[in-house]
C-alpha cells in the first residue's frame, strides 16, 4: 500500500468548491510579524508555567514581554481585538507589579 502524494493545490480545490465560505489562510509567514508572534507566544507559555510554580513577580513581567510583542503584531496586522486585549492584559499585570512593589 502506497501514499499517492497531493497533486491538486488548495487554490485549485477552492475554486472547484465555487463557495463563499472557503477561506484561505491569510496569515503573513516568514515576516517580521510572524517572529514575533511565536517568540511572544513562547514567552507567555513560559509566563504561565512560571505562574504555575508560584514565582511571583517574574511570571508578571515575563507575561508582558509577551503582551508586549502580541500588541505589536496587533499593530502591524491593523486587528483591533490583539491590540484591545493585549494592551489591556498589559495594564493589568503592569499594576499587579505596581501593586507589589508599592502597594
């Protein structure tokens, strides 16, 4: 038994569909966005485990490096929603690390 290997491309599929529902990924790849989308998802993974064993403020900080970077990939991609969160999510920890050092 053999694997045939997919000759048909997905621009070709989608136009056999003849729908307004297929959609093809638009996700900039290989850009500078890209970079620093999934170094700041890194970052924020790292933030959650650091969370998860109780080491309080670094997890605050890291998690905005994180912020940091989705804010701006919100900015290049001119999307509202990652700019909105982030840049809330940001304030958020920020005065958490506020509330710690001098609260």
């Amino acid at each position: 038994m053999t694997i045939e290997p997919i000759k048909e491309k997905l621009d070709d599929k989608i136009a056999k569909l003849n729908s307004s529902r297929v959609y093809k990924k638009v996700t900039p790849r290989g850009d500078l966005s890209w970079y620093i989308k999934w170094a700041s998802s890194f970052v924020i993974i790292i933030a959650m485990l650091f969370t998860s064993a109780n080491m309080f403020p670094i997890n605050l900080w890291i998690a905005n490096i994180g912020f940091i970077g989705w804010t701006i990939v919100g900015m290049l991609w001119h999307d509202r929603a990652l700019i909105v969160l982030n840049s809330i999510s940001l304030a958020i920890y920020s005065m958490g690390i506020l509330n710690y050092y001098y609260g």
